[in-house]
C-alpha cells in the first residue's frame, strides 16, 4: 500500500512537470525529436526551453498556450524540458529560463527571443522570421543566422568535410562554430563577404561543431569560432593551420590571397601541337599569353631553352593572375599567326589574347625578361593597343610532332648511285664529228 501510495506520487510529480498537453497544440521536442521535427522541417518554430521548476517558466504557461493557439496553421510553436534534456539545452547555449528561440530561415542559428513574453509578441517575433524566410528565397533579403546562410559559404558536415576538402586540390578557410555563439554571429556578415570576394579562389566553408562533434574533435576546436587554414592539393588532417588574425572581411581575404598566392604553382608552358593542345593551354582563361619562337635550325636548344626559360619565369611572376600560356615553333601554326598578326616582322614574337572578347594586343618591345614584364604589367593594368582577332574566331591549329628537346638536323642528302648509268650509252648518244 505504500509503495502504491509513493509510486502515484511519483507519476503526480511527474505529470506536474509536463506544461503542456496534447490539446495545447505545443509540441513537446526531445533530443531524439528535436531534428526531425524543427531542424529538417520548412516551418518556422518558436521554441521554449524550460525547467519544471522555474516559476517565470510557469507564469509563461498561459501566454505560451496562447500563442500556440494563435499561429497555428502558420507557425509550430514547441517547448523543450531543458531540465530534463540538458544536452538539448546546452546545444542551443541555454543558459537560464525561459529561454525563447525562433527557428527561421537558417535553423542551425535559431535568433533569440527578447521581448516581452506575452503571445502577441512572440507571434509577431515568429511572423517576422518567417517574413524574412520568404524573403530569402525571393532575394529580396539575406537570412538571418550562421555563416553558412551565405551561398558562397559551403556548409560542411561530418560527412562531406573529407570528400570536399582533403580531397580537393583548393585552398580552403573552414569555420568551426556554434549556433548560440555571440562571436560567431559576429563574424557571420564578415565571412560572407570575404567568401563572395575571394570565389574562385579560396573556398570558404562552415561546420556546426555542436552537431558535426567528431569534425571538431579530430581538429581539436575547444571555443568558438575556430578558424583553419587547409592549403591547396590533396591534404591530411595534419595539414590544418590555425588562423588567428583579424576577423573582418579585409583581414580574411588578405590572409586568404596570400597563403593563396603561395599555394597557387607555377602555370604549365604549353607547346601548340594540336587542337587539344591549344584548347588546354588558353581555353577557359582570362587571357592566353602566345609566343612563337624561331625554328629550330635557326635557334638551337640552348637558344630555345633560353626563351622558354624566360617565358617560365613570367608565367610565376605572374601565376596569381591564372592566365594560360603556350608557344609554337615558327611556322608550324601560320593560321594562328596570321589571326594575331605576329611572325611576320620575325621571331620570337608574343601575343596576349583575350578569346572570350576575341581581341588581342602585341609584344611591340624586345623578346626579354625586361620587355615581357613591361608588356605584361602594362596588359595586367588595362592599357595597351588591341585589335580584333582576325576572322573573329578561334584559328585553324595544325596537327605538328612535339619538340624533342634536341638540336634541329638538316634534312639528309640523296646520294645518287651511279652504278647503274651506262656511260657508253651515254657516249653513243652523241653526235660525232
């Protein structure tokens, strides 16, 4: 009898710890829940993180079945024993009850509710999250919430991190954040901004540490933000470096184009030979630097080399630029040196082309590590001479055999055989006197 007695106290107890019943229409999340219902629905939530003991929590009671009541239909409004669920809570940085949190357009950085606690006002909080959540899928207004919102910030997660940055050949900046995180949100407009300068070049990511755990672990984050440096080509783990300077757009994009610069190798000196040749050497650049050098039998190797070095040697002054580079031997691609009008005034001879506006400007200077800089620096700046590639089209691009390296040979003498002339024929034929 008393032990019938202490259990039905108990279940007293604890069905006083329940706020809210089903009639309510406030969803009571869990962590086993929590995802599915608020984190991978479209809805906007309004959610209540509470403890059965707080009496600001109790007086809420009214208001919060109130609002329930109010949006239903248009926003879903839940409440979480924080008390009971302490890793649910310290997730989402909990720190006192009530604490009110809306889940709007990005759910993993849910704003928090400040205002008055009365229904109409959390209704109007919630109202408005969803307003901006239409908003962002119409581009009319940025989403509120973590760096990952950005569409140049890669949102990565325990299970791409590997495929998307170890394996990739990019530089990369990661973020390790936390929804609740002051600081983070702080730096969140700043990351955006440097993610949008530097695409193309440094890919920007960020990762929730509070729901990616192992990624955080294995790169040991204990605050937040965290911020790694992976460089470029294909990395372990150990290559992380930590970035600790300012946390501005100008700071990290500067920090980023520099390690980028460092990272970014030399670009490939390509021999026109082919189609393909050609194709991989400038399509898909900004600008294609063209050079044609003078014949092998009439510039040996040690000359040949001497110029390809120097053209080697402006390609890495110039790597960050990510031009395409090529050369031709002199007359093995006249189609091509008739549509950049070089050649004819003699060889070496360069142009930088621009395929994609089909326009060209030519080395006018001397074929030197001087004279290329001067013409390059200029051309990197927006001046010089252009002029339309003739035919206003790629040019015909012959099908040649590589360069061996070696010197050029002249092509061999027929000996004449004579074994094989009558010279007494010959004799006969000829008139006598």
């Amino acid at each position: 009898m008393k032990l019938f007695a202490f259990l039905a106290l108990v279940l007293c107890a604890q069905s006083s710890w329940a706020f809210y019943s089903s009639s309510d229409d406030v969803v009571e999340l869990t962590p086993s829940n929590f995802d599915k219902l608020v984190i991978n629905d479209e809805a906007v939530w309004i959610v209540e993180f509470f403890a059965p003991w707080c009496g600001h929590c109790q007086s809420l009671v009214p208001e919060y079945k109130k609002l329930a009541k109010a949006v239903k239909g248009v926003i879903k409004v839940g409440s979480v024993n924080a008390d009971e669920h302490g890793s649910l809570g310290g997730q989402y940085g909990v720190k006192g009850f009530p604490t009110i949190k809306i889940f709007g357009a990005n759910k993993r950085s849910p704003v928090d509710f400040n205002g008055q606690r009365t229904a109409k006002a959390m209704a109007e909080a919630g109202l408005a999250e969803a307003k901006k959540k239409v908003q962002a899928a119409f581009g009319g207004g940025s989403s509120s919430g973590g760096s990952s919102s950005s569409n140049d910030v890669i949102e990565l997660t325990d299970s791409n991190f590997d495929k998307l940055v170890l394996n990739s050949d990019d530089v990369w900046l990661v973020e390790f954040f936390a929804p609740w995180c002051g600081h983070c949100k702080n730096l969140e407009p700043q990351w955006a901004k440097a993610a949008k300068e530097l695409k193309g070049k440094v890919k920007l990511g960020a990762l929730d540490a509070t729901v990616h755990q192992a990624k955080a672990q294995e790169y040991g984050v204990r605050g937040y933000p965290t911020i790694k440096f992976f460089p470029a080509g294909k990395k372990s783990s150990s290559d992380a470096e930590d970035y600790n300077g300012g946390r501005t757009a100008s700071d990290i994009v500067s920090f980023a184009l520099e390690k980028h610069s460092d990272s970014v190798p030399a670009p490939e000196l390509i021999e026109i030979t082919n189609e393909d040749t050609f194709d991989t050497a400038c399509e898909g650049k900004p600008l294609c630097i063209v050079s044609v050098l003078p014949h092998i039998l009439d510039c040996d190797a040690k000359c040949r080399n001497a110029f390809l070095k120097t053209l080697k040697d402006a390609g890495e002054k110039y790597k960050k630029k990510l031009w395409g580079w090529a050369w031709a031997e002199g007359a093995a691609q006249l189609a091509l040196e008739e549509s950049l009008e070089i050649g004819g005034f003699g060889y070496p001879a360069m142009a930088v082309v621009n395929f994609k506006k089909m326009k060209f400007s030519v080395l006018k200077g001397s074929f030197s590590k001087e004279g290329i800089d001067e013409f390059l620096r200029d051309i990197s700046y927006g001046r010089g001479h252009t002029a339309p590639v003739r035919g206003a089209k790629k040019p015909k691009i012959n099908t040649v055999d590589p360069w061996d390296g070696k010197d050029g040979q002249l092509p061999q003498e027929e000996d004449i055989d004579l074994s094989d002339i009558d010279l007494e024929d010959e004799k006969d034929g000829k008139d006598e006197l």
